[in-house]
C-alpha cells in the first residue's frame, strides 16, 4: 500500500534524548522549557510572535475568541477547506457566510470575498492558504480593513510557505497553524498560533491556559489549549527542518511535473512563481470529472491511496443551513481534483508509475470529451 502521506520523524534516539530530560524534571506540561523553545523556533523563523497550542483545531477556535469579536455577527468563510475552519466559528457563535474559491488557486477569491462582504457586513475574514498556497493577503487585507474586520488565516498547511518575501504567519491579524501528523512537519498533536499583536498574544496565553496562568483568577473565557512537553519537545526536533523537508519534496513535485508535462486534460494548482508553498498536499485537477474517477479507481487497484480534499463544507450535513449563494468554483474544483502521494520516502519509479496511470486517465477522458 502506498499511502497518500507519511510523517516524518526525526532519529528516534534524539527524541529519547529529549524524554529523558523530561523524565528527570517531571515537568511534563504548563509550557515549560519545550514548549518556550518551539515558540522560540517558530517565532524566529515566522518573523512574529508564535505560541504553541494543542491542536490546530483548538487553536483556531481559541485565537477567534480571543479577537472579541460580537456574537451573532458573521464571517466569511471558504467552503473548500477542512471543516475545523467552520466548527471554529460556530464554536464563537459567529454566522459562517461561505465564500467562492480562485479555480486556478484553491484559495478565497477576493472577489467574490469583495461581494459578500457587501452583502453582510462581515466583522472577520477567515480564509485558508489551501495546500499551503499563500492567499492573496494584499487584497484581503485591503478588503478586511475597509469593512473594518480582522483577518485571520488558517495556516494549517503553511509551515514553510511565503507569499512573496513574508512567511505564512505574518499575513494575517492572525494565523494559525497546525502540527498534527499529516502536516508537513508535525509534533504528533499540536499547533501554533501567531499575531504580531502583544496584546492579542497575552489575551491568548490567558486564554489557552482555562483563562488564568498562575493565581486561579479567571481573565478570559478560556479552554485547555495547552502543547504537552512530549508534543513540544518532538516539535523542537521537527521543526527546524521544515526547508530540508520542503526542498526534497519540491524536488519530488518537479518529477511529476515533468511525468505530466504536456499531459492535455489536466493542471495543477497554480501557485505564483514569487511565492513558496509546501505543497501540503499534491492536487491535480481533471477536466472531466469521470476521467478523475477512473483515475482513482486505477490508482485503488494498485493499492496507490488518493485523497479528495476538500469535501466542500457547504455540502456537509451540519453546514448545510448555511449555504445560501452557488460555490460553482468551489463545486467544479472538488468534482475534478485528485490528491496524489507525496512524502520524503516516496521514490521516483512508484512516482513514474502514478504518472503513468494519470496520464493513460487523462488521455482517454480527453478522447471521450465532445467537442467543444
Ligand atoms: C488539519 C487542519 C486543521 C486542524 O488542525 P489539527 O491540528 O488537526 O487540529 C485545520 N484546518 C485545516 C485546513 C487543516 O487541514
């Protein structure tokens, strides 16, 4: 079986290293000294203030409640991203109003962020830097500013991501990542979350902690959000390989693409050439929507796992009220992509096999097609 992704983990003994520390302080959580050094890691190389958290999910519900922002009110959201995005604004009694996908990028369409906001007079934008790929900040943000809502993105994939020069993590008001096991790099179970804004991470702190830190006095309406030191300390290990890591797949992603090239009947996703994505996961998309469903079913007979990220959340039962306006981007990109296997161990004749069935897919959809 080749499964679709495969974490990567550093040499067990440099992780046993880090127990046996642990082992002999007994400080085994309450943000002591890994998860202080994760934070130091991830601030660094974000270039903004980072804090740990249990889960990206959590993260993303706690980061919201931590902008105060009115309930009742509503916030745009993309359909086509992992249902945390959704949960985490319900969680905060906001009104999820679904927004349109760039085809070409999987990302928020600022446009059609443009028009609903418009119509609802949105107090956050939360949007999602699909696979990795960078949203569109600039215009996001300009939207974000003229409406007078915060923005917040969900990084979950972007790790290692820059749109232009600037990290994923210093885009948004907000950004929150994850490190759960799927995740380009990964501490078993975990996040981060980051702002540039002091008062917003000392709120957070709070607010990650049940709401108090040392003196039982309830602050802020909390949770427990903490990162375990088990969790932190494999993260201090992980994390700093993250442009390794990206690197050899970057040098995977160039083989496919060279398998592919010239292969009519399907594309990539287009990410700018100015920006990085991590590529969280490696999506094409057919023209004929059948065409992806043979391809998949091939792919299954060889035992070759394929994903079909996103389920749009718009055409999930507990979602389902509140789709109002048509996605047709969104709904056209899902009936089409096919998620492929990338992960460091992956090797290149299993790649040229994948491709193989790709093509032989994408060949016979174009044949089948009526003209145009
Ligand atoms: C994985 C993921 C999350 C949730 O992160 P966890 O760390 O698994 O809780 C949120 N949003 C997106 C887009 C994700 O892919």
């Amino acid at each position: 079986m080749i499964p679709i992704t495969r974490p990567e983990l550093p040499p067990l003994a440099d992780y046993v290293h880090l127990l046996e520390r642990i082992w002999s302080t007994r400080m085994l959580s309450n943000f002591g000294e890994f998860s202080q050094a994760l934070e130091k890691i991830a601030s660094d190389y974000l270039r903004t203030g980072a804090r740990a958290v249990v889960s990206g999910d959590v993260g993303l519900v706690c980061a919201i409640s931590c902008l105060e922002l009115p309930a009742g009110t509503t916030c745009l959201v993309p359909s086509f991203t992992f249902n945390s995005t959704i949960n985490a604004v319900l969680w905060n009694d906001l009104i999820p109003v679904f927004v349109d996908i760039d085809p070409e990028t999987f990302c928020m369409d600022p446009d059609a962020a443009a028009a609903a906001a418009e119509r609802c007079g949105p107090s956050l934008i939360v949007a999602t830097h699909v696979f990795g790929n960078p949203c569109d900040a600039d215009r996001l943000g300009a939207l974000a500013r003229r409406h007078d809502a915060r923005l917040l993105f969900d990084a979950a994939h972007g790790y290692g991501s820059r749109r232009g020069d600037t990290p994923v993590g210093g885009l948004g008001d907000v950004e929150v990542f994850s490190l759960s096991g799927t995740k380009p790099v990964t501490c078993a179970e975990g996040g981060l979350v980051t702002s540039r804004d002091q008062r917003f991470l000392e709120r957070f702190e709070y607010a990650r902690a049940y709401g108090f830190q040392h003196d039982y006095n309830s602050r802020v309406q909390g949770m427990n959000g903490k990162m375990s030191e088990l969790h932190a300390a494999l993260g201090t290990l992980t994390l700093p390989t993250i442009d390794a890591v990206l690197e050899h797949r970057f040098g995977q992603i160039a083989t496919y693409r060279r398998l592919l090239a010239g292969v009519e009947g399907i594309r990539f996703q287009n990410v700018r050439a100015e920006d990085r994505s991590t590529f969280k996961d490696l999506a094409i998309v057919f023209d004929d929507p059948a065409a992806r469903d043979r391809c998949r079913d091939e792919l299954a007979k060889q035992e070759i796992q394929t994903k079909l990220y996103f389920r749009p959340c718009h055409r999930m039962d507990a979602f389902f009220a509140f789709a109002d306006e048509p996605l047709p981007a969104t709904d056209e990109v899902y009936d089409r992509i096919l998620c492929l296997p990338l992960y460091a161990s992956l090797d290149d004749r299993t790649i040229e096999s994948i491709c193989s069935t790709v093509r032989a897919a994408a060949i016979a959809g174009v044949a089948a097609a009526p003209a145009r």
